[in-house]
C-alpha cells in the first residue's frame, strides 16, 4: 500500500538521522527504509517553531510510531489530501499539492516571524515539511499541530469560509466519522462562540492581524475550522489550509463562476475581498457580541 509505505519510509529516516552527536539538520536528505529518499525542508527553522511551542525533537520523533492503520484517513476538504493521525493524536501529516509546497517555502521566514509577534495566533502551528522521491515520483507533506489534541470528544465540527456557494455538509466526514459542517449549518444551526468582551475583543484583534497576514501573502481559501462541545458549551477554533495562492487559473475560474454565481457568495475570490468577506462573518456570525460560555484560542490548544 502506498501510504503505508511511504510513511514507513519517513518514520525510519527520520528517526535514523537523530543518531548520537548528530543533528536534526545536518543531513536534510537522507535514504528512505521503504525506497527513495526523504528531504527535510527548511530544517533550522522548523527547529524554531517546534522549541517555541514546548516540543522536544525526542518527543516529536517518538509520536510518529504508524503502525495503526486507523490514523489514515482520506481529507474532508475539498484538496483530496491524505491526512494522518499519531496515534496519540497530537499531530497530523498531510500531503500537499506541489503549488502548496512552493507557498510554504516561500511563506515559511514570514510565517515564523508572525507567530514570533502573536502568540495567540490562530494559524496552523507547521512542525515540519518533507518531501519523499521515489522513481521519479516527489510527494510533498507537513506535519502539523492538531487543533483538537488535548481536548475531550468534540461533538460538532464545522468548516467555515463565510461564502454560502457550495458551503453545504456533503458526504466528508472526519477522522472519527463526525460530518464536517460548512456554513450554511452553522446559520440554519443559529450556532455562535460566546464569550466575554474582553475574551471576544482579545480574539477579533488575533483574527484581524491573521486575516491581514494571509491578505499580504495572496492567500485565499482559508477556512475557520471549529469544533463544539455540547456539555461545557466550550468551542476550539483555528484557521486552517492557509496555503493556497490566488493566481491566474483562480481568477479565470472566478470569472467563469460569477457568469453563473452571485460573485458575492464564491470562495474563489481575490486575497483582499476574501479576506473582508470572511472577517466580517467570523466577527457577525461566528464570534457576536453577547457575554456567555467560553472558547479557547488556536495556539493548536
């Protein structure tokens, strides 16, 4: 099977590069037990990240034990991206398309200063980026926080963009078999994270410096994922799939859709009416001014 002998590869080399008196970043490249070769992008930096947020590189390596088939699972997005689970459910590996990969090379210095800036910020916290090359064959993939590691079972998930074309729940579900709700939902569900003014003003300031951030770097396409408890009536949030550029192929769609959509309510839309867009709705609809119930903040809590 591909995958599992793809991340087999992976576990094993990198796992074998952490022999005594030798760095993490001192051979990027390295054979693959399964075949090919494993290339560690920007090493140093990850290394940054990862100390930042508390992760000992021993205690990363040692999440990555893939011998349970159940923590592979195909995407609930659109991308059709492979995502796995560590067993302990700490992180998530997921492929990426090559266009992605470039991105984050690119994004990478920038992206690490801005989480230097915001502690609480509400991006996807990226530990690693790899490439695997078999035959000729390159797959690219990141290793990332799992925003709802440490928290009990959530009960609802939702993915929202603030558009309404195509933001119905369709068959995807997630890692646990939950349906992946989208924004038409969350308005017929009347949902809303509630939170004090002090809380709600401290996460709407992080909102708008993120947004701004991903405006900067022509990205689109993001989305808020959040997830419910019913009981405590506490909800985690997090953007996530910040690496999709806005380019040529995207504006030549938009203006096939918007021969057919009201332009107003497609995701395919331009870095700075995106950005508004969905910063309006996660401030109206998604975090409203009333003073109840608690959140947590991204930081992959």
């Amino acid at each position: 099977m591909r995958t599992t002998i793809f991340f087999d590869g992976v576990y094993r080399c990198v796992r074998t590069s952490l022999a005594p008196g030798v760095s993490h970043t001192s051979s990027p490249t390295i054979h693959a037990v399964a075949g090919g070769t494993v290339e560690g992008h920007s090493q140093d930096l990850f290394n940054t990240i990862r100390k930042r947020q508390g992760i000992r590189t021993s205690d990363y390596l040692s999440a990555f034990d893939l011998n349970s088939a159940a923590i592979a699972i195909k995407s609930p997005g659109r991308s059709g991206s492979d995502l796995f689970y560590t067993e302990d459910g700490k992180y998530i590996i997921k492929t990426i398309p090559s266009s992605e990969h470039k991105v984050l090379i690119d994004l990478l210095p920038s992206y690490v200063k801005h989480l230097e800036r915001h502690k609480n910020s509400l991006l996807p916290v990226f530990l690693g980026h790899y490439t695997h090359e078999n035959n000729g064959k390159r797959t690219h993939f990141v290793v990332m926080k799992n925003l709802f590691s440490g928290h009990s079972q959530v009960d609802r998930v939702y993915d929202l963009k603030g558009s309404t074309y195509n933001r119905a729940v369709d068959e995807n579900t997630d890692n646990v078999g939950r349906f992946v709700y989208k924004d038409i939902e969350w308005m017929k569900h009347k949902e809303a994270i509630h939170m004090n003014d002090e809380e709600r003003t401290k996460v709407v300031i992080q909102m708008m410096n993120d947004v701004a951030f991903l405006k900067r770097n022509n990205i689109f396409d993001y989305s808020m994922l959040v997830g419910k408890y019913d009981k405590s009536r506490k909800s985690v949030m997090g953007i996530i799939d910040i690496l999709r550029p806005y380019n040529k192929p995207q504006a030549l769609k938009r203006t096939a859709l918007g021969l057919l959509h009201d332009p107003t309510t497609l995701s395919c839309m331009r870095p700075d009416d995106y950005a508004a867009r969905f910063f309006n709705f996660m401030e109206s609809t998604v975090v409203p001014t009333v003073s109840t119930g608690r959140v947590s903040r991204h930081h992959q809590h």
